[in-house]
C-alpha cells in the first residue's frame, strides 16, 4: 500500500473511489496508510440501485436492462465518479459478494472493477472462487489495488 500512496504522490495523481459490494473496504485500505491525504480524494459506498442512481447519476435503465452488477454499470459508475471527483485515478467496484444473490447468470464471487485514468477505461470481470463474503471482498480489493498499481506505473 505504501509503494501505492508514493507513486500516487511522486506522480501528482490524486485518486477517487466508488464502491458497492466492498463496502467502503477499498477507501478504508488507502486512507489507512499514512501519507494517504495527499493522494485520496474521495470516497462513496453507492450499496444500493438507489444511490448509484441518485448520487452517481447511473442511467436507471441501465440498471434495469443490465443490473447493477454488469459491465455496463461499472462503466456508467468509474466515468461519473471522474466527473464528480476531478481526481486523475478513478475506481468503481461492483459485485456479489455472497453469501447469498448469486444466480447461475451472475453467480456469488462475480465482480466489476472499473479503473479510469484520463480518457483510458478499463472494465474488469473477475470471478472469485470463495463463496465466504469477507473473502470475496478482500479478493476484490487486493485485485483492485493490483489494477490501480498497474495503471499508474
């Protein structure tokens, strides 16, 4: 996390995140390593369909055609988290973590990373093996971390 927060400062780049199914875990992850306020933003936890809507301006249709755990809406959520941050990193994670809600479609473990830095986007279908939801969430953090640390370097 440390080698994260240096690069993140080094580059001048400053970092916002948006999350469902990790809860906040991802935000609380950065800003618990010193040095973190010079680079860390902002931070939501848009838990449900409401909030993503409300807050980060998710098209409801979107939601409805798609669902709240897609391709589709974790991009809607990284590209509208950029324009309310202004941060140069954006993240946007959205998911099942379990241990219930799963569906043969989109099962338990199936989660969207979305990262934007500039204009580039990349949208990320993981599917953690674990059906414990503290596990799936940890694995969603630390894919997360991987892919910011990737994008940054």
């Amino acid at each position: 996390m440390k080698s994260l927060i240096k690069i993140l400062a080094k580059k001048k780049l400053r970092i916002s995140v948006v999350e469902s199914c990790t809860g906040g875990l991802l935000a609380s992850k950065i800003t618990s390593t010193s040095g973190a306020s010079k680079v860390f933003n902002l931070g939501f936890v848009t838990y449900s369909n409401h909030a993503k809507i409300k807050i980060l301006k998710v098209n409801k249709n979107i939601i409805q055609k798609y669902g709240a755990v897609s391709h589709e809406c974790c991009l809607m959520m990284v590209n509208n988290l950029s324009k309310i941050s202004k941060a140069n990193i954006n993240v946007s994670i959205t998911g099942i973590a379990g241990p219930k809600g799963g569906t043969k479609s989109k099962p338990v473990g199936l989660v969207y990373i979305g990262i934007k830095k500039g204009n580039k986007i990349s949208v990320n279908k993981c599917l953690f093996k674990s059906k414990k939801r503290s596990s799936i969430q940890k694995a969603s953090v630390n894919k997360a971390l991987n892919l910011i640390l990737r994008t940054v370097k």
